[in-house]
C-alpha cells in the first residue's frame, strides 16, 4: 500500500469514467437530496480519497474502484433513504463514517447539517475523553482499516477492536 501522487489518481478517474456514471445512473433515483452530478462529484472524490489504501497485492485496481464506487453509492443511499424517513440523528451518525465522524476526527471539511455538526461536537467531545491508543484505532476504524491489522499491530483480537468502536458510538448515542 503506498501513497498515489495526484496525476496518477486523475488518470485512474479518467479511466474508469465509464464506470463510475453507469453506477451513478443506477444510483440516481435512490439518493434523493443529490443531483446526479453532485453524486458523480462525491464519488470521483472518494475514489481519489481511498486510492491512497489501494494494495495491488490484494486486488486489482478496476476490482478495487468497483467496490469504492459500489460501497460509497450504497452509503449514500443508506443516507438519504434515512434523511427522507426522518430517521434520528444516532441512526445517521452511525452509518456515515466517511461522510461524518471519520472527517471530523480526521481533519477533512465538508458542508454539514446543523444536525451532523451537533453530532460531531459531541463525537469531539467522546473522541477527546480516549486515550491516546483508542484514538489511534479509531482513527484506523474510520478510515476503513481491516480490524486485522489495527488488532495484529496492537497485539489484540479484532473483538477488542469492535468493542473500542461499540463503546466510542455507545458513548456518542448516550449523549444524543
């Protein structure tokens, strides 16, 4: 897994254009509070994002952009169909890691609700109460890291891994 420079990313963009506008088409009708090219846009973004964690050992880069198109398309989705039903805020903080929380504690910005931001302060607030291990692995956690290699290099199981995330958004919904 190494760092991709920039041009390297707009060609991988470039190249699977295709791709990413047939799912996003696909996707278009489920993810009501988005324009299609507001939707295009946020995909091309978080394919860029994610291409830094692209290991060529593990699958190929087409296999790879697939499931980064398929999973961030799913999530906001999951989002929006929540959004529309009025679901309440613990339900939305939890399934937006890469849109929310994972921003936050890793220092990106983004336009947020009054309702997400709220919710990101008290994130802050839980975030800043863990020690300085937690916070580590919960950073991994955010940015999609598999819980076998945060847990293989702290020495722990991937159980331990999921309690420290439960306990982290426990303690965020406690505070809702």
């Amino acid at each position: 897994m190494s760092v991709i420079d920039d041009k390297t990313k707009e060609r991988v963009i470039i190249d699977f254009e295709n791709m990413i506008h047939k799912h996003c088409i696909m996707y278009n009708n489920m993810i009501k509070d988005m324009d299609y090219d507001d939707i295009v846009q946020e995909v091309k973004t978080h394919i860029a994002f994610k291409l830094d964690e692209y290991d060529s050992d593990k699958s190929s880069v087409s296999t790879y952009v697939y499931t980064v198109i398929r999973n961030k398309l799913e999530n906001l989705s999951k989002f929006s169909r929540r959004r529309k039903r009025n679901f309440n805020v613990k339900d939305v903080m939890v399934d937006r890691y890469d849109n929310g929380i994972a921003e936050l504690l890793l220092g990106g910005q983004d336009e947020r609700s009054d309702y997400e931001n709220e919710v990101l302060k008290i994130a802050y607030r839980a975030f800043d109460g863990e020690s300085d291990r937690n916070k580590d692995i919960l950073k991994r956690i955010f940015r999609g890291e598999r819980y076998e290699n945060i847990a293989k290099d702290y020495k722990i199981s991937t159980g331990q891994i999921g309690n420290i995330k439960n306990k982290f958004i426990k303690e965020v919904k406690s505070e809702l």
